[in-house]
C-alpha cells in the first residue's frame, strides 16, 4: 500500500512539474543510499528484468539496444541521485518520440523501478526522494 501512495505522489508531482527534470541535488547522500555506482547498476539491471518479463510494457522494448539503456539509465539515476555521473543521452522527448507511452505504461515502469528498489534494500523513503527526481520527466514521455 505504501509504494501505491509512492506512486500516486511521484505521478502526481510529474504531472504538476515541469518537463525536464530538476537539477540534481548538490550533495550525494540519495547516490550513497542506492548502493552508489554498483547500487545503481544492479538496479537498473532488475529494472530491465522486470521490464522484459512484464507484458504491459515489453513491448516498447523489443527493438531496444539493451546495452544502451542501460548505460543511459544509470547515467540517469546517478546524475539525479546526486552522484558523479553526468547524463549523456537523448533527451525524454527525442527518446520517446513516437512511442505513444500511455500513463499506465509509465506507471508499470514506476512499478518495475520500485520493485527492483526494494530488491536491492533500498529504504522507501529513499525511493521515494528518487522518484521525486525523476516524475518531473513524466510529461516528456508519455502520449509522444
């Protein structure tokens, strides 16, 4: 129920932000608390488990270069997390474009994320300051 209110908090706050994200924050304790660099890396590799084996958003997937998302996913994460890291890729709407992502695949994702989160022992009120981060990129991504 908790990562529901997570949910509902970080979609809200996207839609209310502006598209791009918000700068990262200056200090790196939410980097430290996702496990810093190799934290993150296994992250994202649940997350891209999560994906492939989740039906409602395989999909959008298949003609991914899986190598390339995810270098960029973590670049992501650890720029918005506060870490060392500076985000190299292409932007939300170029990356998105055409995809026609719906809000209920954004939110599997979200979902995806949160599970990999928790895999990794990542406190909820830290996952909760990352997905603040990151739902301002909602309006860059879904219906492009």
């Amino acid at each position: 129920m908790r990562h529901l209110i997570v949910l509902v908090a970080a979609l809200t706050l996207g839609g209310c932000a502006a598209h791009s994200a918000a700068p990262p924050p200056a200090e790196d304790e939410l980097y430290q608390a996702l496990g810093g660099q190799s934290g993150i890396e296994r992250i994202v590799e649940g997350l891209l488990i999560n994906i492939a084996d989740d039906e409602r958003i395989v999909s959008h997937f298949v003609d991914a270069d899986i190598d390339r998302l995810f270098e960029k996913l973590v670049e992501q994460i650890c720029m918005e997390s506060g870490g060392p890291c500076e985000y190299t890729g292409d932007s939300m709407e170029d990356s998105h474009a055409g995809m026609d992502i719906t809000e209920g695949d954004f939110n599997a994702l979200v979902e995806n994320l949160i599970v990999a989160m928790t895999a990794e022992g990542v406190p909820v009120t830290s996952q909760n300051r990352l997905l603040h981060r990151l739902a301002p990129m909602r309006g860059s991504i879904i219906y492009r």
